[in-house]
C-alpha cells in the first residue's frame, strides 16, 4: 500500500475524504484483503469529486448518485462491483464519524453477454491492426504498448488485468516466463511464453523500457502508471 501522501497526490488534492480513503485501504491491506483494484476505483471516485466540484470534506449524495450512474458500455457485473465497493466506503465513513450518504445496495443484473470465438482471420486483422495505430505525441508509445499487449493476451491466455498488472520484474526474457501475482483469489502462477512472444517482449524492452526499474510498470503510461482496463477496453 503506497503512503498517505503520495496517495493523496494520485487523488489530486489532500483533504478529509482522501484522507479517510487511504485509512479504509490500509485497514482492508491489514486484514489481508488485496487494495489495488479497490484503489483505482476509489482514486477514480475521489478525482471525479474534485472535478465535479463536490464537498471534499464528507461524501455528498450528489456524488454518490453520480458516481452510481452506468457508463452506456458498462457490463452489469462491473457496474455492479464499482457501486459496491463505493457503498462500503461510505459505510466505512459513516462508521468513523463522516457525513456520507449509503445508496441502496445495488443488485447484480444477469448479464446477456454471448462468448464471440473470433476467426484466424479476424485475430489477424486485429494484430495488424495494433501494429498499425498511428504516432501520437499524447501517447507516443502506444503502438508499442498495445502490439504486445494483443499477442500476449493472445499467447498466453492471460486476463486483462493481469497483463496490465505486470512490472518489468515480472517478465523474465532469460526463461521466457511471465510471473503473475495477484491473480484471481490472490493466486500466482507461472506462464511460459512462446518463442517468438519472448523475442517480442525483448524488442519492446530494447525499444521502450531499457531503464526502468524492475518495479516499474512493464505496460506503462504516459503518466508513468499500470494502465487501467477500462482505458484498453474503449
């Protein structure tokens, strides 16, 4: 769990609300519950408070509701864990003395998603397609991000989140060995990379990320973080 004061500094501002965020994260880490994707949604809801011009001193229900609003691309399932985990923050907030407003408990929808298998054709269309994503100065390594990102996915079968999760510790080049930690229930595993997907990830070290330090975000942002799977995903 990252200190007080550089979590504050990811939030963009140091108050009461950001404050008692980190004391809930660090209570949750106390008590063995993993807190980096609770950290993300909860730095995401204390950012758009500060956007949105809403009291930083206390949770307003006019924050909540807007933060409980489904995104038009949101799947139920997602929806569903973003309300939540802000429901038990402001219960947390509540219990520590905080003014904050409790939505109701939000219940899942059944999700309607159908499995689409994709063609080796389509698989091939998308590579290129990867491969081909214009310079931008905004993300000037984004080509090299999101060609890797695809064939690992691809390669190795791995979650979204646990590929954007990697740190360039992780990837071992030498063995051809991705280490994923944190995985689903706070499992690791051990996943073999092929050859030509080792030889790629060297390509990309020699290109984007021959200095970074091994704790250092493996697919990195120009901001200099993980990048989040909502962001891969629009």
């Amino acid at each position: 769990m990252i200190g007080l004061v550089e979590f504050c500094e990811k939030a963009g501002f140091q108050n009461v609300l950001s404050e008692r965020c980190h004391e809930y994260l660090v209570e949750k880490e106390t008590i063995g519950v993993q807190t980096q994707k609770p950290m993300g949604m909860l730095l995401r809801f204390l950012r758009m408070c500060f956007a949105n011009g809403e009291p930083l001193d206390y949770a307003s229900k006019s924050a909540v509701e807007c933060w409980n609003e489904k995104d038009i691309n949101e799947t139920p399932r997602n929806h569903y864990y973003r309300a939540t985990e802000i429901r038990r923050f402001m219960q947390y907030l509540e219990k520590v003395g905080i003014d904050a407003y409790v939505d109701r408990d939000i219940r899942m929808v059944q999700s309607s998603f159908v499995p689409y298998i994709f063609s080796h054709g389509e698989i091939v269309r998308l590579f290129a397609a990867a491969d081909g994503l214009p310079y931008t100065p905004i993300s000037p390594q984004r080509v090299y991000v999101m060609s890797l990102l695809f064939q690992m996915l691809y390669g190795c079968g791995l979650r979204i989140s646990e590929a954007l999760n990697l740190v360039m510790a992780d990837v071992d080049l030498d063995q051809g060995v991705l280490h994923i930690r944190n995985s689903k229930f706070g499992k690791e595993r051990l996943v073999p990379m092929s050859e030509s997907l080792t030889f790629r990830c060297s390509q990309y070290v020699s290109n984007v990320g021959k200095h970074r330090k091994d704790e250092v975000a493996f697919f990195l942002t120009p901001g200099g973080e993980h990048y989040a799977s909502h962001t891969i995903a629009t």
